[in-house]
C-alpha cells in the first residue's frame, strides 16, 4: 500500500468501513471492511469491475447512503445527513454521474438546471452570471443556457453535468464513470476538461471507473476494489509498472492495446 503523505490534511477518513444490503437471512456485503483516507488535493482513482463495490462507495462519500459499520470521516468529523451540516457538505462535495442525459432533468432548461444547486444549497451571488462563467469554463456557448438537454449531444450533457457540480464552487469533486456513457470520440475531450477545471480551481478529485486507462489519463493514486474489499492501493505510475495483486494484473492484461 502507499503511504499517504503526512503534510496533506485528510479530506476522506473510512476505517473499517462495511455495507450490507438486504435482512440478516440474505445479507450481501457490497463494501467490507474497507481502510481509506483520501487527502485533499488528491487525484484518486477507484477502479474495479462490476460488483467490486464503486457504486457503493460513491454513494457512502457523497452522503447518498451510510455505513451498516465502521467510521467515515469527512474532514475529521463524521459525515453529516442532515440539517444545516449536510447542505455545508453538499456544498463542498459534488458529484457528476455516468448518464448526462438522466442525471439532467429534461423539464429545466440548461440555465435552470446549473442554478438548481445555487437555490438549494443558498448558495450568493447573482445566479446569472455564474451560469455565464461556468458555459464558458466547460466550453460551451453562453446561450447554450435556453436550450434543454434532448437539444444537446451527449457529451455536451456531460458539459452541462460538470457545470452543475462546478456552480456551488466545491472543493471536491467526485466523478463516477463520468464518460463510460459518451461516445470514444468525445470522452477524451471531457476527460481533458475535467484535468483541466481540477487543476485550475484545486480541486480534490475522486475519479471511479472501471476502465484503468481512464484511471491512468487522470489520476496521481489509485485504488482498487475486488469484491467490496480494497486489494491494493499505490500511486499510479507504481500500480502500472509494478501491480501487486493478481486482480490487478488482470485489469492490466485486459486493457485493449494496438498491434504492434
């Protein structure tokens, strides 16, 4: 495992964290007994395969679900579900899902759908013109904002999403298999625009996906799950040229490659 460097402040702290779904006669055990501190500023990849666990551990970070056991920390504090907390950490903490044209709803226009979270979470500030500045950060047209999402394609829907995420100004951003849903042909532009908006606003980045030559386009660490248990963890130039367990090695070796 890669140690975590002492001078970064943790952001994320999990020790001992499960989740089980179901009644005590037919339990699964979707995350198990998982250790994790993800540090602020960090790039962070998780990776697995269906049934590894991501989707349950996104929604554990994002306050979306709670442990069944164990501790989770956000900033040194248990991660809060209620009341005036949460809507401090929803601020904070933002998410872009893998389907645009679902996490998008097809009733608001595009204006309207990046100042939702400026209402919800009252968040200052001339609603306006942040919609303006975040059209240009994910670039797309400033009138963009009349138009509704069946009008766009689905990689400017996935434009609009990370708008949306960007508009309450978070500190972190969490992207769960934020292009798996886009054509090839536009998924490396939104990955560079995700690179791109992370390292000009400092954000902390939480990238989950199943595909690690994602992974490796956009993050510095990696983690990966097998079957809800964390079975290796690493930066990721280590984790590439020197992967530790056998899972891991079968991810690499199924990375499609050009013939030589």
């Amino acid at each position: 495992m890669a140690d975590t460097s002492s001078t970064q402040s943790a952001l994320f702290t999990l020790r001992q964290v499960s989740r089980a779904y179901g009644g005590s006669r037919r339990s699964v055990t979707a995350l198990d007994s998982l250790d994790l501190t993800i540090n602020s500023g960090e790039r962070v990849g998780i990776v697995g395969e269906s049934g590894s666990g991501k989707t349950t551990l996104t929604r554990l970070l994002v306050a979306l679900d709670t442990p069944s056991s164990g501790e989770l920390l956000f900033k040194g504090q248990p991660l809060p579900h209620k009341g005036e907390s949460l809507l401090n950490f929803r601020q904070q903490v933002q998410i872009v899902f893998q389907d645009p044209f679902g996490s998008l709803d097809p009733r608001l226009s595009v204006g309207a759908s990046i100042t939702e979270p400026l209402r919800a979470l009252r968040v200052a500030g001339d609603p306006r013109l942040r919609v303006q500045e975040l059209l240009e950060a994910v670039g797309l047209p400033t009138h963009s904002e009349m138009l509704y999402p069946h009008q766009l394609s689905g990689g400017q829907r996935q434009r609009v999403a990370i708008a949306r995420a960007l508009a309450p100004r978070p500190s972190t951003l969490v992207a769960d298999e934020a292009v798996s849903a886009l054509d090839v042909s536009v998924r490396a532009q939104v990955l560079n625009l995700i690179a791109n908006l992370v390292n000009e606003l400092g954000l902390t980045l939480v990238f989950v996906s199943h595909d690690l030559a994602v992974i490796r386009h956009i993050c510095s660490r990696v983690v990966v799950l097998y079957r809800g248990k964390l079975v290796e963890e690493n930066t990721t130039e280590m984790l590439f040229t020197h992967p530790q367990h056998p899972y891991t090695r079968e991810l690499l070796a199924s990375i499609p490659r050009l013939p030589e």
